[in-house]
C-alpha cells in the first residue's frame, strides 16, 4: 500500500510550499483584477472557437453537470480514508478536508471583497456568444446573480482542496480526482462560466490552504476528529455522511442560497 506522500515532509516544507502557493494566488489575483491583460483575449479567442462546435459545447456542458465532480472526489476522498487505517494518515486527510472547507469559505469572502469583473458570459465588455446549451442568453444575464464576480470560484476551491487532500495521502487517487477537477474547470473555461485566472487562482488558494494544514498544529485538529470516530463512530459517520451529500449539492444548495429573499 501506498504510503503518504506527506510522511516525510517537515512543517518547513509544507510553510514553504504554502508561501509560494499563495504568491501564485496573489499574482493570479493581479491578473484577474486587470482582464484586460489575459483574461478578456483568452476567453474571447476560445468563445470564437466554442460558438463554432456545438458538439464540444454539449460535451462541456455534461462534464460540468454539477453532482459529477462531487461524486467522483467525494467517493475517491472515502476509498482513502478506508483503505488508509494509520492514524496518521487518517489526521491528515481530516486536516486536508478541514482546509478545503476554509478555502471555500475564504473564497466567498472574497468574492464580496475583491473587485473583480463578472463570469465572462455575464460580461458585458466582451459580449461573447453563449452557447446554446446554456439556456437563452437573455434569461441568463437578466438573473439576479448575473452580476456577481466569480474570482475565486468557491465550489472550485473546496473540490480542488479535497482532491489535494486525498493526493497527500494516496497520491494516484489524489491524482485521479485533481484530474477530475482540472477537466470541470477547463470545460467551464471554455462555456464562459470562468476566466482562465478563476481556475488557477482557485487552485492556488485550496493548495496553499491544504498544505498548512499539513503542519503539526493543524494535525491536532485531525487527531480530534479520530478520538470522536474511535469514541462515537454512529455519531461520527452520521455526520460525515451528512456532511458528503451537502458537498454533492454543494451547486444546488449555493445557488437555492442565492434565490433566497435578502
């Protein structure tokens, strides 16, 4: 069996990890905060590309089907955790699990906080073609959250940190479910949901979160959560059961949120 990628790194690695991720997030930042540079070019190349092969954009479309990226992590996220017994291994993936919820929380609040531009379909400086499978492009930039900046995308954030959660423990399925990741974002990239900087400052954010959580003192907070799974396991699977649907709608609940009375 694999062993954690981890198990040999000190807390100086992973804080030097995490420093250059998150010069990565902020210059990604500094991208998104001028799309003139990359962004608008980019999207726009690619829209002149996507508005020629309907085929592609209906593929994109199903790959992008919101229960699709949960599923596939959430289930890789606990075969690791079953196969995985070692209390070790197992802090680390709560810890990494832990982090990758912070991020999405960080990363709402910086879509209220950053003055980013909105999703490139709902740009009006661009005016792209929406592909068809979208629905009416009318309807669509009348919603409420049409205006709403995207940069970092929250749902982007909390799977791209558990599947980095699960490549610091068993690394080919950490793998499988980062590709899994990069292919959903690459394909709202290329429907206009995301500009290119959205899906690698989300990327940047979960890693740099993931990887403090890899330190010693973040561990502690694993090690908690194995002494309610040894202790209370009924509780503790109810719970993390739980937890797992609300991660699969996490697109449904978010955007039921959002339709809510302010």
């Amino acid at each position: 069996m694999a062993e954690p990628m981890a198990r040999t790194l000190s807390d100086f690695h992973y804080l030097k990890h995490a420093a250059a991720l998150c010069l990565l997030f902020v210059g990604t930042t500094f991208l998104a905060l001028n799309p003139d540079w990359i962004d608008r070019p980019l999207v726009k190349a690619i829209n002149t590309v996507a508005s020629n092969q309907p085929f592609a954009s209906r593929l994109a479309f199903g790959t992008v089907y919101p229960t699709t990226e949960g599923a596939i992590v959430v289930s890789l996220l606990w075969y690791c955790w079953f196969a995985h017994d070692r209390p070790e291994s197992r802090a680390r993936l709560v810890s990494g699990v832990c982090a990758a919820v912070l991020a999405a929380l960080v990363a709402h609040f910086l879509q209220g906080t950053l003055p980013t531009t909105p999703k490139p379909i709902f740009d009006a400086a661009l005016g792209l073609h929406i592909p068809e499978v979208l629905g009416d492009a009318a309807v669509l930039r009348s919603a409420p959250f049409a205006g709403s900046p995207g940069f970092p995308s929250e749902r982007a954030v909390l799977f791209a940190g558990l599947a980095i959660a699960i490549l610091l423990v068993r690394f080919e399925l950490g793998l499988l479910a980062l590709a899994c990741t990069l292919v959903i974002e690459l394909a709202r990239v290329y429907l206009g949901l995301h500009y290119p900087t959205n899906a690698l400052g989300s990327l940047a954010l979960a890693a740099t979160l993931a990887w403090l959580a890899q330190t010693r003192p973040s561990l502690e907070l694993g090690a908690l959560f194995l002494r309610w799974e040894r202790g209370a396991a009924p509780s503790f699977y109810l719970c993390s059961f739980l937890v797992s649907y609300l991660v699969i709608a996490f697109q449904d609940l978010r955007e039921l949120a959002k339709g809510l009375p302010q």
